[in-house]
C-alpha cells in the first residue's frame, strides 16, 4: 500500500524509496496492472507495477484508498463494517450501499474472522502512537472492539501525523489486507 495519487507512487519510485517487503530490495517501475473501475471512487484506477531489484518479484502498488483483492473503496466497505457494529444487517448495508448482498455479507465474515486479530494489532498501534490514548470503549461484539480500537488509532495518527481518512489508515496498517485472508499458522505436528 503506498500512496494516494499515482503521482506520489511514482515519485517514490524514482526516489528509490519503496522496498520490496520480503527482501527489502528498491523497487524499480515495471509497467502497470490492469486498468479497473473501484465502487467508491470517481476515477478509473490504474494501478503501478514495480520490479524489485533484489529479489525480482513484481508487486503491484495499490493506493490506500482501496483494499487488496476488492473492487470497492475502503471507505465504502467501512461504512458496512460501522454499520454492521451499529446492528444493521447485511440486505440493508448493501440496499444503502448500493452494492450486492452477497458482496457486503462477504466483507463482514471475512472481517469477523480476523477481527481479534485487528483489534489486538491496533490497540499495540494506539498505544504506541499514544502512550495515554483514550480509554477503549467495550461494545456488544468483536467486531465492534476492532472498530472502536481502529478508529482510536486514527485519530491518534491524525494527532500526530496530521489528518488522513481513517479507512485509508487502516488500510495503509494492514497493507490493503483487512479483509485478507487469515495467516496461515506454524504448521502442526
């Protein structure tokens, strides 16, 4: 996750200051990847693709205003997740929304999936953004917990980095993985 225009990506590629994640090599320009539409933003995204110099691995370089593997804004997908904790169900999430059922009852199961996961990776955030951070708030579900501790973290950030949309936050922290698919484990046996 890099970014919020391409005019930034690109600069910070020419700079060299993008590294590859698993061997930290500098990532050089390597065209782009397929132009798409993404639910929740005015324009066509067109994301960057980059080349590690190290490795040789080719990544694509997604803007924090989305999430990896998703066709709609992380905004957009936030307000299904506020909503969900708010006690709305998934048929008139995505009525508001205008997106299908299936799409927003999706984002909600992956998302309670890793919700404690979330939730413990933003509270160590928020501590460390803010050594005194305002008092966690328990709600009724887990999911609830991840988004009070998420949105703390923002506003943190926000305190001490100046003003980002808290999606576009939590998307930067988890790399456009918030609805990711759940680590594998150490293996068994």
């Amino acid at each position: 996750m890099v970014g919020t225009s391409a005019g930034q990506v690109e600069r910070l590629l020419v700079e060299g200051r993008l590294l590859c994640p698993p061997c930290g090599g500098v990532l050089i320009r390597w065209g782009h990847a397929r132009e798409r539409s993404v639910r929740g933003l005015a324009d066509r995204l067109r994301p960057r693709r980059a080349r590690c110099s190290g490795c040789a691995r080719t990544h694509v370089l997604l803007p924090v205003s989305v999430l990896a593997r998703r066709a709609d804004a992380v905004a957009v997908i936030g307000a299904a997740l506020v909503a969900r904790a708010q006690g709305r169900g998934h048929r008139p999430i995505a009525a508001e929304l205008g997106v299908p059922e299936c799409t927003v009852r999706g984002w909600l199961r992956r998302f309670s999936t890793r919700a404690r996961e979330w939730r413990d990776r933003f509270t160590v955030l928020l501590v460390d953004l803010d050594p005194d951070p305002a008092a966690v708030l328990p709600r009724s579900c887990l999911l609830g917990d991840a988004l009070e501790v998420i949105g703390l973290a923002a506003a943190a950030a926000v305190r001490r980095f100046g003003p980002r949309p808290p999606w576009q936050f939590a998307s930067a922290v988890s790399g456009g993985l918030l609805l990711g698919p759940v680590p594998a484990g150490p293996a068994l046996g």
